[in-house]
C-alpha cells in the first residue's frame, strides 16, 4: 500500500520548517488518561501503521500527546 503513496508530500512553492531555539529542552508534560479500550487501539494503531509503511520508529526526545476521536460506526481515529 505504501508504494501507492510515492511523491508524497507533494512539491511545494515554500518549503515548512520549524526553528527550534538552540539548547531548547523538551517540555515534560504528563499524558492524558486513556480508557482500558483506548489503551488497546493505542498499542494496536501504531503497529498497523508502521507495518503498511506509514509510519517509523523515532528516537527523538520531543513527542506529541494522543488524542482519539469517535467515528460514526463507532471506531476510534487517532
């Protein structure tokens, strides 16, 4: 499926960045409560999506905290 998706992102006119402050630290930040059902789609969405090549393991010390919300039949969108 990943081959599906070759030139991906697309060429821009501007090339987006994000200029960090030099030295500048992570911010620590506790994450949000998960439900025991959130905790599950939580271990198993990632799998999925770095086994259709979406995504890839990263080892950088800034993250993002997760969100999910419902969709109509019920499934949970990260």
């Amino acid at each position: 499926m990943s081959d599906d998706l070759t030139g991906l992102p697309p060429v821009r006119e501007i090339e987006f960045r994000i200029d960090l402050i030099p030295g500048a630290l992570p911010i620590v930040k506790s994450p949000y409560r998960l439900a025991p059902f959130e905790m599950q789609e939580l271990s198993n969405q990632p799998k999925e999506l770095q086994e259709k090549g979406f995504i890839r393991p990263s080892h950088s010390p800034w993250g993002a905290p997760v969100l999910f919300v419902k969709k109509k039949d019920g499934a949970l969108r990260m």
